[in-house]
C-alpha cells in the first residue's frame, strides 16, 4: 500500500490530523488536501482480481486446481430404438403458493418422448406403480437408466427393492420426440419375465406375520417378529411369495407358496423347533 493512501486512511480514521501527518510523513498540506478531496469525491481504488490472484500465486498462497474435464471428451449416448431405454428421476419444485411437490418423470431415451409424469411425495410406492401404468401404455421397456435414489436401487443397501424385482436393470434429427417415438419399431425385453402376476401392499402385524389370500384360501405368512409394524410389497408369482420392506427396498422375506398349508414359513431365517423336540 503507498505511503498517500497510508495517510489518508489514517486521516479518514482520525487517527492522525492534517497538521500531524504533515509532520509525521513529511508530505505538504496543499498535496494532503488534494489527496483528501479525491479520496472524498472517488474513494479508493482496489486491484483488480486477475492482478490479486497474480500477487497470490507469486506469493505461493494459491493450490492449483486440476482442470475441468474438456466437454469434447464427453460422450453422448442414444438408444437405438424406442423402448431400448426408459429413463426415471423426479424433481423438487415449489408452487407459486409455497406448496413443495415431487415431480416423477418416465422418459425415453431414444426420443426424448415423456411417457408419464405425476406429482406427488415420491416413495418407492409411486415408482412401482407408475411404471407398470406406463408400461401399459407404452409396452414393457428393454432396459431402464436412473440414479441411486432409494427409491429406484437398494444396491448399495443390500437386496433388490420393489422398482429392481419385476425389471433388472440393465439430438431427434430436429424430430419432435412424439415423432421419433413411433419412427421406428419398439425394443422389447430380452428375457421378460415369466408367472409375475400379483402385488399386494400391507404391513407385518405385532406377531411378525401377514395374510395372503390364495385360491380362495387364507394363508399367514412369517415374516419376522423383528420387522413388525414395517410396511411391506409382497410379490407374488406362481411358487414364491417375495416381501419388501418398502421404506428401504430390503426384501425381508419368501415364502413357498403350499395350498394345503395355512402357515408359510420365511425360507430366509432358520427353520424353528418347537420346544423339547431334538
């Protein structure tokens, strides 16, 4: 900092008078008096950033940041065909009333085309049951992409959740995406699933168990005395009954489906014994 703009702050401070910093730095009263105006008239002029950054990394007090990624390297992707690839997300947004919605979105990837959206709170309910609307609508996707969003994925929590059971995971030319939607034939699954035919949404009772009706028949189903209270997703084909926790997508229980037994055990804990028995 110069020795005027020394003086002229400390004047400005009142911490000096004009008489004592002409004294003290051996400067006029007709030049502290100009310095004076101009300081009052224009203020002080500070560097620029380029010439503060300049004296910070001469003076080494800057750690390099390693450069960003160049955009050329990146890679754009594009399914080859309508229904080669869905992709979900959903989006926070605030009304003009002050009301917080969840927007769910279906998209293809191929297109561009939106498939579905609502809006709602978004749980891994509302994924499970706006994908097989969609699907009825549009047919059965050969693959989907989404983040790691719970509601989505429990790989990282151990398991599949309700969305990973009935489907595994796996610009237009200037067409609208209606039109490049239904351009071209559609993709399909390359091994769907065969029997999914049923899910039932309930939750496990204080004794650990459920009820399932099946041909007519009123089944208990063991869950686990450990997961009571729980809200579950029971998936139910042909021979096995799948239960998933619905509020980490865990699946907790299956159960082997046995007309002639009222009480199916969960094949995922130890059978039990009952008491005296070898």
């Amino acid at each position: 900092m110069s020795k005027h703009r020394v003086v002229v702050l400390k004047i400005v401070a009142k911490q000096l008078t004009v008489s004592e910093a002409t004294a003290e730095y051996g400067i006029s009263r007709r030049l502290l008096h100009r310095l004076l105006a101009r300081y009052r008239q224009e203020g002080l002029h500070f560097p620029s950033t380029s010439t503060i950054r300049r004296i910070l990394h001469t003076a080494g007090m800057i750690t390099p940041e390693p450069r960003k990624r160049p955009r050329s390297s990146y890679l754009r992707f594009e399914a080859a065909r309508p229904n080669e690839t869905w992709q979900s997300d959903f989006t926070h947004w605030r009304l003009a009333d002050g009301t917080d919605i969840e927007i769910l979105n279906w998209l293809d990837d191929h297109s561009r085309y939106l498939l579905s959206t609502t809006n709602h709170p978004v749980t891994g309910d509302d994924v499970v049951t706006t994908f097989p609307t969609t699907t009825d609508q549009h047919g059965i996707p050969a693959s989907t992409l989404t983040d790691n969003g719970r509601v989505y994925t429990a790989r990282f929590g151990g398991g599949r959740n309700a969305f990973e059971y009935p489907l595994p995971h796996r610009s237009n030319n200037r067409a609208t995406p209606r039109t490049a939607y239904r351009a071209t034939p559609k993709a399909s699954p390359a091994a769907p699933r065969e029997g999914f035919f049923r899910l039932r949404y309930d939750h496990v009772t204080n004794d650990g168990k459920t009820t399932l009706r099946h041909a007519g028949q009123l089944h208990h189903l063991g869950i686990g005395i450990e997961h009571r209270g729980k809200r579950i997703l029971a998936l139910i084909d042909e021979n096995t009954t799948t239960v998933i926790h619905l509020d980490t997508g865990e699946i907790i229980a299956t159960n082997t489906i046995n007309p002639a037994r009222n009480y199916w055990r969960n094949n995922m804990e130890e059978p039990g014994r009952w008491p005296g028995s070898s």
